[in-house]
C-alpha cells in the first residue's frame, strides 16, 4: 500500500476535487521523504489541469493528520548509517512543496484533524483552507528535539498576535482548536465527524465562477452547524496578557528567567514552564534568533534561511542527540552541548546561520 493515497471526486458541473490523504496510520502519518516526492508532481501537474477545481489534503485514521518530519532517516544521515546529504535532499524537497502549497494558484484544503506537528504544521499552515475539529492538538516542539520550528515556522510564529509566536516556539506548548483559530493558524472549525459530508457537499458546489468563494460557502455553513462540537475556550488567548509580560525583556536569558520565575498555580503556564527547563538551551538560543532574523522576510527568504540552519543543525550533535534521547533510546535524557542558557557560545550559534553555499539550494523558489 502506498504511503500516499491520491482520490477524485467528480463534481456536478463536471470537474473534479482531488484528494491527497496521508497513509503511514503506525508512524501518525509523520511526512517521508517518499511522500514528498509522491505529492510533488501531483501538485505541479494539477495546477495546469483545468478540469481540477481544488485540493483536499487529509489523512489515514482519526488520531493524527501528520506528526513531524522524516526524523528516523534524519537520525540515520547524521549517525553515518545512510547517505550524509540526505537532510540537505529532505529539507530541500519538504521545503519546496512548503512552498508550493502556500503558493498555490487554487484552494487547498487541509483537514487537520487529531495532531498536526512539526512537518504537518508546515503542510497545513501553506493551505487557502485550514480546517480544524475538536480533536486538534498542534504543537511545534523542537525545542525539546534541540532544533527550532522550521517548515515555514519561522513565518506564522512571527504573524501571531503580539509574542504569542516566541512564547509558543520557546515552550512548544500544545494548542487546541480555538487557539489554531487565534493565532491565525486555521481558518474554520467543523465536527470532526463531517469529512464525507464535506467532500459530498464541495462535490454539490458550482465551480464556474470562484472556486474560493465556492469552498468558503461549504466551509462557512458546516462551520454554523458545528457549533455543538465547537472548542471555544483558547487558552492562549485568556493567558495572553501574562505571555506579554513575560516576553517583554530584552535578552533571551531575561525573557526565559521570567517565565520560568513566574509563581502561578495554573496547569496550561505550568506545562509551558516544564517543557521550556527541559528544553535545549542552544535551540532556544537558535529559537529567538531566528524569531528576530525572520521578521520582515519573505515567504520565500524565510524558506531559504531555514533549509541554511536546519542542513546546517543537522552537521552538529546538539539536534541528533535530542533526537536520541527523545525518539530512538528514549531515556529522556538529553546531554546537550551546553547544559545552561548562561554557558551557550554566542559566537557558534549564529555561525549556524551562515550558509555553506555560495546559491541557496531553493533560490528557485
């Protein structure tokens, strides 16, 4: 069975709606290299194909839409057991059809339902119509892995309302459905029981005219029914003025110190306080360096400063030892390269963000 299933469904005007459905259920649909390379071509042939009138990307099971990138090959490439370009060829590849999701000249609908992590993020945050259901946990946790949120992170985390984006890159703390809608990470909510419906109900559509407006029509009226399944309350935005305060400093070191120094008995702060001590302290150097740099890029240079600090990330220990620690021995017991904030070389950590080459890989773009 393939990694990656492709279906049409027929409209009645006589077009079709395609569909991209993620199918590695046992790995939670974490994206491969494999299944890049299979959407790629699919997704640079539809746009051309105009009996095509939109794209639905979705997945196999209930638990998870796609938990992360192609960690295990990574892993593999910075051990010496496969072939050492291997993440310069994944971050490459995953970037580029980043890109070409965001980029895309129709509607692209994702259906994040159950966890959307690390890679799904990024195959999420490019679509016109990001749909998300009472089941949703999205997270983007690297911080504990000793990288830092790429996958385009480096472009919604600076979008989201005020430093919620740097709180959450530095804590990768959880976020629920209401909050994927705050901070400007979905765009609709329906019932996470209603995916067929929602296909039967685009196929129903008329698609001469705007296929936009013809998504935000089905999109719109399942979201009013939805009601009842609705996550209303987002923690992130009723903790909002208590992530200001303690972002609100001018050295990481001073931001980090206030939010672990801050004494709340709350479970949602807590949480982010425990995740933020265990985490390596070089990503989140690299972490809110690459929040400040990103800042005024654009899409496409935020594509092409990341695959410099990932490949670059991937050629030192600090990345391949949470991943150890965290995914492959699972002691959970990182020794990162730098065991404090105050000890972490300055000098080292911004030399990760210059590039090895003289054109960027994705200059293309």
């Amino acid at each position: 069975m393939s990694c990656v299933l492709f279906n049409e469904y027929p409209t009645r005007d006589g077009n079709k709606i395609v569909e991209i459905c993620l199918n590695a259920e046992p790995s939670l649909n974490a994206l491969t290299l494999e299944m890049v390379d299979l959407i790629q071509p699919k997704m640079d042939a539809w746009k051309h194909d105009d009996s095509v009138v939109a794209v639905l990307l979705n997945s196999s099971g209930q638990k998870a839409f796609c938990v992360g990138g192609d960690v295990v090959n990574l892993y593999k490439a910075m051990s010496g057991e496969t072939y050492k370009d291997f993440p310069l060829d994944f971050f490459t590849r995953e970037y580029t059809l980043d890109y070409t999701i965001h980029t895309y000249p129709k509607p692209v609908i994702c259906w994040g339902s159950g966890f959307v992590m690390g890679g799904g993020m990024g195959l999420m945050n490019g679509c016109s119509h990001r749909v998300v259901t009472e089941t949703t946990h999205m997270a983007m946790p690297e911080v504990t892995i000793g990288l830092y949120p790429d996958v385009g992170g480096s472009w919604f985390l600076n979008h989201m309302p005020g430093r919620t984006g740097l709180f959450m890159g530095l804590t990768g703390h959880r976020m629920n459905a209401a909050d994927a809608l705050y901070l400007g990470l979905a765009d609709r909510f329906v019932g996470a029981k209603k995916l067929h419906e929602l296909i039967e109900r685009l196929q129903g559509e008329s698609w001469t005219v705007d296929a936009y407006a013809s998504v935000n029509r089905v999109l719109r009226v399942m979201e009013k029914e939805s009601d009842e399944q609705r996550v209303h309350h987002s923690p992130i935005e009723s903790h909002f003025e208590l992530i200001q305060k303690v972002t609100d400093h001018d050295t990481l070191e001073e931001i980090v110190t206030a939010i672990l120094s801050e004494q709340v008995e709350d479970r949602w702060f807590n949480g982010a306080q425990k995740v933020l001590g265990h985490g390596s302290p070089m990503a989140l150097n690299i972490i809110h360096q690459q929040w400040l740099r990103s800042r005024h890029l654009s899409l496409r240079e935020v594509f092409q400063h990341e695959l410099v600090l990932s490949v670059r990330c991937c050629q030192e220990r600090e990345f391949p030892e949470g991943v150890r620690a965290l995914l492959v021995d699972k002691d959970n017991c990182p020794a990162w390269t730098y065991p404090s904030l105050g000890e972490v070389d300055k000098a080292f950590v911004n030399s990760l963000f210059e590039s090895p080459w003289d054109q960027n890989p994705l200059a293309h773009l």
